[in-house]
C-alpha cells in the first residue's frame, strides 16, 4: 500500500492504449456502472483457492527479493523478475497478456495485464493488486499477499476452463509504494471508450496481516455486498475500510468514475479492544507491525486472513462476471482442495456443488481426476452422485503399480439430477503407501 495519502473520490478505469507487448517468459492460466445488486442468478460456485498454492506464490516472491538485493521495488530487479514470474505463469495457463511500460524517478516500470479469452468485451470485470514493494524489504504481506491470491484466483480460471458471462481482466502494478504510478498510467492512456466497458475494479492490497481485520471497500454498493455476502456465510463480521481508503490502485479507477471494491486486512493502524474480541488478535498493536519494513516477510502472514480473502476474491469474480443464463454445455466444475488419502483406512471425500443447471446430468459427463499416489493399485475410486448413487471408476489392483492417477472418466449420469452436490471418493485398501486428492472436476 502507497505511503501517500489521498482523499475519497468516486470514480475508474481501464485498457488499451499505451500498452507495450513484449513476450517474456512461458505460458499459465465484466461492465459500465454496476446495476443496484440484482437477484442473484444461479451459477457455479467459485472453486476453493489452494492456501499451499497461494502460499508457494509467496515463497517465490521471497526468494525473487533474497535474490536481487533484498526488495521488489520499482526500478528494481526484484521487481521485473517478479513480474517475469508471474507473466510466465499466465501465459502457460491460457492468458493473452501485456506488458505496459512507463517510466517514473529514472526508472522503466511495468504493469502486467492479463486478460482471460472470451465473455463480452463490452463488460469488464477487473481485478488487480500492486506487484511491487518498498525498498526496505521483500513485501510479503504488502503487497505479495494480493498479488498472489490474484494470481491464484487467475489460475483457477484457467483449470476451470471458466465461461464468465462477462469478459475477465486481471493486472500487477508497479510503482505503487511512490504513489499508485502504474494503474494511474493505465487509466490516463484508456481511451474513454475502453473505460465504459469496465463494470467494475477489484482491488487486492495487504490480506494477510499478522493481526488482522477483515475490511471491506464501501465505494460500489454491488461490490461490497457481494464481498459482505461471503463473509457473512463464513460468520466472519467487516467492518468498512478507511485507512486505506484513496491510497491503493482502485483510487484512479474510482476517480475515473469505474465501480470499485476491494479487501483489505490492515495495515499500521492499531486494533482496537473491540476489533480483537470480534476478530481475535492483539488488541493496541497495529493490524501489520512490519507494514514498509524489513520483517515483512513470510513470516509476517496470517494464513486464515489470507485464505479466507484469496477465497472472498474467487467468490466475488465468479459472482460478478456470472451471466443470466443457465451454464452452458461444457461447464466445468471444480475442487482444487487437497484431501489426504489415509494408508489403508477410511475412504475420503472430495465434493464439487452444481447449480444453476436444468434437467439431467449428461451421458457423458467427464470426470476430471487428480491423485498424487506412491502406488495407485491400492486404490478405489468412485463418483458418488447428489443422490448417493455410486459410480466406480477404478477398482484396486495389485497388478497396478504405477503411481498417481491423471485422467479423465466418461460416466453416463443422464439418469442423475445435474444439480446438487457430487463427490469423488477415494479409498486406500492396502498399508504402505500414501497420497492425496489433489483436485476433482465435472464437466458437463
């Protein structure tokens, strides 16, 4: 988050002019002004985003930092091979991305712009958090936090194979630390026209403090009931967002008149007794103690802040880009969670929930399966329907001594309901080896 502060507006931005594609490293893998929240329509749940990944994000980030002198600040080298590594990971998973350079203090700075192919470019769901930190350290919390669960969420797009309604844009600033920088030069080099496709910014800016809070951005009512909404269901109570408020990157875009939002878990503000008893924690010490500081490392997360918001993150952008129609034939539907298979004990469970579809599941609905395994003979697989019909998929062989299982079955569930909650269950029949689900999928 920028040291400078700035005052409330209401406005934002987005793509296209000014931008330099350069191709850089391999390849992984919306709206004008929102409407007043409309009913929600039916659509697929957004996939639960891998904590271990987000998490080996970060470890990626620290190391860059270690690598090149301690920090991943603007005109740094920290900071083009942050955005290397990012930029190969999007390109692997699918994403058309670019680099847009500018220049600030004497120094070429880069923003990442990642946009996901398809959904109507005439409505444009952004999300973004700024890639760089302040000279004084690698930035883990502020703002590798962010950046990772953006990414993640990204990725997740990617093995979902997601068809959002509306098109889908990401981005990774730079220079934000001295005064939001990069996503100031995207929005002034938007062509107007470009502005008014985007239906709203979602911004990600430290969600991992140590002592956290869990804050929401008040600007569009839309936004910020859907982020309320997600919380709620957790149990989790927010409170409104201020400290921040006009110093991170949806500042431009709000000011631009785009819809903004956004999560935020503190930063050198000091929790008060009644945030502590309502969110735990240590009352009368700031949310992040290394906030700009040397010890902002990886030891400086609090893994439940930032899963809950990676997963907040996830839910918002499937929700918002979500259309008003059914899912279409080819929609997948997934869980990325990993799920430790016990050595020759009880069968485990990985579930995926389907809504929003009518009739019957189809005659050939693939199942998508991952299983890291050290011998995947001792293995049964089943797919358990919504109504607790069994489907085997691979029964244990002694003969089978090859490890892991990555493929995908063709079941005939056209005699299933398609909505409802699915399962893939696992059993290990045999002592010796171990493994876990590391991800499950239905496409229908």
């Amino acid at each position: 988050m920028s040291l400078l502060p700035s005052p409330r507006t209401s406005s934002a931005l987005l793509l296209a002019a000014g931008l330099v594609v350069t191709a850089f490293a391999p390849a992984v893998q919306a709206v004008p002004a929102l409407p007043d929240a409309p009913a929600a329509t039916p659509t697929l749940a957004a996939p639960d985003i891998s904590l271990t990944h987000v998490k080996a994000h970060l470890a990626r980030f620290s190391k860059i930092a270690a690598d090149n002198g301690g920090s991943r600040a603007h005109g740094r080298s920290g900071y083009k091979a942050s955005v290397d590594y990012v930029k190969a990971e999007l390109d692997a998973a699918g994403f058309t991305t670019a680099l847009q350079q500018f220049s600030y203090d004497g120094a070429t700075g880069y923003n990442l712009i990642a946009d996901w192919p398809g959904g109507d470019s005439g409505q444009v769901l952004f999300a973004g958090a700024h890639l760089d930190s302040v000279t004084e350290g690698a930035g883990i919390n502020d703002n590798g936090s962010g950046s990772a669960a953006v990414l993640e969420t990204a990725l997740a797009v990617s093995r979902a194979q997601y068809k959002p309604a509306k098109h889908l844009r990401f981005a990774w600033w730079g220079a934000e630390e001295l005064g939001l920088i990069g996503s100031k030069h995207y929005v002034d080099k938007l062509p107007s026209t470009e502005r008014s496709k985007i239906s709203g910014y979602l911004n990600f800016d430290m969600i991992g403090s140590p002592n956290p809070g869990y804050f929401v951005y008040d600007d569009d009512p839309t936004i910020e009931k859907t982020f309320k909404d997600y919380f709620a269901g957790l149990g989790v109570p927010t409170e409104i967002e201020t400290e921040g408020d006009g110093r991170s990157d949806h500042a431009p875009f709000k000011k631009a008149g785009i819809p903004v939002g956004g999560l935020f878990t503190g930063a050198g503000s000091k929790k008060t007794a009644a945030q502590a008893q309502k969110w735990g924690g240590t009352s009368g010490q700031s949310f992040d103690r290394c906030y700009h500081s040397s010890c902002d490392t990886t030891a400086n997360i609090d893994e439940t802040a930032l899963d809950r918001n990676s997963d907040a993150a996830a839910h918002a952008i499937w929700t918002l880009s979500a259309g008003t129609t059914a899912p279409p034939a080819g929609t997948t539907y997934e869980n990325t969670a990993d799920v430790s298979i016990p050595d020759n004990g009880a069968a485990v469970t990985s579930a995926v929930d389907v809504s929003g579809r009518t009739g019957n599941a189809p005659a050939a609905l693939k199942v998508g399966v991952d299983i890291v395994h050290t011998y995947r003979g001792d293995l049964t697989v089943d797919l358990v329907a919504p109504d607790g019909t069994e489907y085997r998929l691979k029964n244990a062989a002694g003969t089978d001594s090859a490890d892991d299982i990555r493929t995908t079955y063709t079941v005939d569930a056209s005699g299933e309901t398609a909505n409802g909650t699915w399962k893939l269950r696992v059993q290990d029949t045999a002592a010796q080896d171990t493994g876990r689900i590391d991800s499950f999928r239905l496409t229908f």
